[in-house]
C-alpha cells in the first residue's frame, strides 16, 4: 500500500505539471492565486514535531503529500494550507486528539452546530479533530479529519451557517487532490471542490433514479448540473425526478438548481412557479409535512409548522422549532401575535435544551422583544451552554437586531441566477 501511495504522488507531480498548460485550466477557480505550483514540501522530522506537539499521527496519504509534494499552494478553493497555519489559530492545545462526531452519509444541516459543537467562548474546540485543508471563499472551507471515526477523510462545511459538515466521497487526501486535477484538466466547475460525486453522468443517472438516500439522489443532480456539458437524457431525468421523487425535499431542491443552472446550460424551465405550487401541495400531504421542501420553494408558512411543534416526535418538534425561529410576513400582528407568542413561551419551558434554544432565537429573530422580560428570569437559572450564549447574546444586543431589521419584505422569487 504504502508504494501504491508513492505512485500516487508521482502520478499527481504529473498531472501538476501538465496543468499548468493547459488554457480551460487556467480559468478555473482559485487559480489565479497558486497557479497550479506547490510551496516546497517540509522535512520528515518537521511533519514529526508538528505530530508530537499535538500527540496525533496525521492520515499516512496527507503526510506523504506534505512530505514528498508540498506544503500548502495548488489545491482547491484558493490553494492548500500550509501545515504550521492550517490548525493553529483559534485553536486550545490537545484539539486534535479530541474525536470528530461527523460521519460519512448525508450532510449536517440546520441547528448542526449547536447539536455537535460547543458554543463560541474562550474555552471553544471548534471542529475538533480537524485540520483545515482549504478555503473557498467566505465562511467556506475544506478540513481533513485527523481523529474520529472519519478519518483520513475531507470535510466541506459553511463554518458561519447552516450548510454543516458533509464528509466527502473521495477515499483519503490524495485521492481528492487527484479528482481535482483530474477535473481542473477537463474543465468542470470546481468551485467549492468535492460537493459533485466522483461519478460520470451515466452513474450520476443511476443514483439520481435508483439510489435509496434522498440526499445523494439530490448530490446526483447537483453534480450533473456541474459537468462542462449535460445530455438531452440527463436534462430529462432531471425534470423528471423533479416532479415524481418520492421525497418532497428532493423535488423542492432540484426545482431549485433547475431554477438556476438553466443559464448555464442554455436549458428552459417552463412553468416553474407552477411547478413549486405542486411540489409545494405535494409537500403538505407527506406525513410529515416537508417543512425543509416549502422552505426551500418560499412556501412556508406559520400553518405548517404550529403543528409540528406540538408533535409528540422530538425530532419533528425539533426541525419544526429550527424552521419556526424565521421571519413570517404578513403574519406577525392580530390573532397571529398571540399563536407566535404562545409557540414562543412552549419552547422557552421545553424539556429538551435545544428547543428551548429555539425558542430563544425566535424571539431575537422574531422582534418579540416584549418578551425579553421573560428571557430575563430564564437567564437566572439556565445551565444549558447553547441556551445561555443566545440569552447572553440577545440580552446584551442594544437594539436588539430583528429579520424586521435586516429585511422589511420577504424575498422576490426572480427568474434570474444571483450572480
């Protein structure tokens, strides 16, 4: 194994250098800042004190990249981290023996933070277990697990929002940095690198119809939209599962990229609004009613989800109260003001410490500041960490900032791309 990973790296000094000749590559994304070269590799014996100062063994693929390759320049996003600066900032000794909890499958979303993190304060371990590998820009960023039951493996995240933690496809780091090279040479968008599945478009179709997990069904979508080019055939299934998916979030989502990645590939959408009407009616016939689809499709309202958080599932009260700490337009005065603050109050008493965090953040984003008397006498005798930084935090706010504040109409549904 280990000379197999040896050709590996020769393999990829290769591509490195054939890349950097190629016109379609040099337009890819990031390359304007390394240009496809590596900052020299460090020694044998740096690798080790970096490993002896933190008491981990660094995944035996990225240890010899560092080594024989480079430390930091050509990679994805705006290039590789340098070993010494990809973990140190921010970061309390002995973080990288503490285990990642993230695990292969589909991606952390929503309340994934407070739900597997410790909450922001001088004693946090963000991401635990985690070196950061690259940046995309933004809050978006790629680590490779060094402890955890992922091991080995690279990690996309938002770091700043609700797009948590999804372990990628790709087997180790060499195995990752060799599709991007692969696919900066045949010119796939490679923005935010690693989200597309490793597949060609004809696997791709396989897991969009067949496979079992509605969220790499979606992958599947997502990732034929980043090929260079896209068939009359995908294009069609694509449609298709659009409207017949069993699961309303996967209909919702790719509605959404069709929406988008029309552009791109000179393709129409007739009739989308209608088209997320039905999906839309699709969505509240499931049971449960798929609050995350008329989410995704602006169709959400208050009567979805008061329901939910009254549900006797925890689970479903708990994706109903994430969804419920939103703006409502149109439905936060008369009759309605007193079903907001008496779904409020239920979920300031609640058992469960991150409904109750929920509970919190609704009256922030909400503007139900009359309330804030209330979050003063929970303050007194909450122990919970989350609970208590969302209380410190909108107790401490002067004004307080609402979704009134930073947005005085909902979002226009437009027929153009954001860019």
């Amino acid at each position: 194994m280990f000379d197999a990973d040896h050709v590996r790296v020769r393999r990829i000094a290769d591509k490195l250098v054939a890349v950097r000749s190629m016109p379609a590559a040099s337009k890819a994304f990031g390359a304007e800042a390394h240009r496809f070269k590596l900052e020299p590799p460090l020694p044998e014996a740096m690798v080790a004190e970096f490993e002896e100062r933190h008491e981990v063994a660094l995944p035996k693929e990225f240890r010899l990249f560092v080594i024989e390759l480079g430390n930091g320049g050509a990679g994805p996003g705006y290039g590789l981290r340098r070993l010494t600066v990809s973990c140190c900032a921010h970061r309390r000794s002995g973080h990288l023996t503490r285990p990642s909890p993230y695990r292969p499958g589909p991606r952390y979303l929503d309340d994934w933070e407070q739900r597997y993190e410790s909450p922001p304060g001088p004693d946090r371990i963000f991401l635990p277990g985690t070196v950061e590998i690259a940046g995309h820009g933004c809050s978006l960023v790629t680590h490779l697990v060094v402890t955890g039951p992922a091991r080995g493996r690279l990690i996309n995240l938002d770091c700043e929002g609700p797009i948590g933690p999804y372990v990628l496809e790709d087997a180790d780091f060499l195995a990752w940095y060799e599709r991007w090279l692969d696919e900066a040479m045949a010119g796939y968008d490679i923005g935010w690198f690693g989200e597309r599945l490793p597949l060609g478009e004809p696997a791709l179709l396989t897991v969009l119809t067949d496979d079992g997990s509605p969220t790499r069904r979606v992958r599947a979508g997502e990732s034929l939209l980043r090929l260079p080019a896209i068939s009359d055939r995908a294009w069609a299934a694509l449609a298709a599962a659009m409207s017949t998916d069993v699961d309303a979030s996967v209909r919702a989502e790719l509605w959404d990229l069709l929406r988008w990645q029309r552009h791109k590939h000179q393709r129409h959408l007739n009739n989308a609004e209608a088209i997320a009407d039905d999906i839309a009616l699709y969505a509240r016939s499931c049971t449960p009613p798929d609050l995350k689809a008329l989410d995704i499709l602006c169709r959400l309202t208050l009567t979805d989800v008061l329901p939910e958080l009254a549900c006797q599932d925890s689970q479903r009260r708990r994706r109903a109260a994430y969804h419920f700490a939103q703006p409502w337009p149109g439905e936060r005065d008369g009759s309605r003001s007193g079903l907001l603050d008496d779904a409020v109050t239920e979920l300031l008493i609640d058992a469960d410490a991150l409904l109750r965090s929920h509970g919190v953040a609704a009256v922030r984003l909400l503007g139900l500041t009359h309330l804030h008397p209330r979050l003063r006498e929970i303050q007194r005798t909450e122990t919970d960490p989350w609970v208590r930084h969302h209380l410190d935090q909108i107790l401490g706010e002067d004004p307080p900032q609402t979704w009134a504040d930073l947005a005085s109409a909902p979002p226009e549904m437009t027929e153009y791309p954001p860019f």
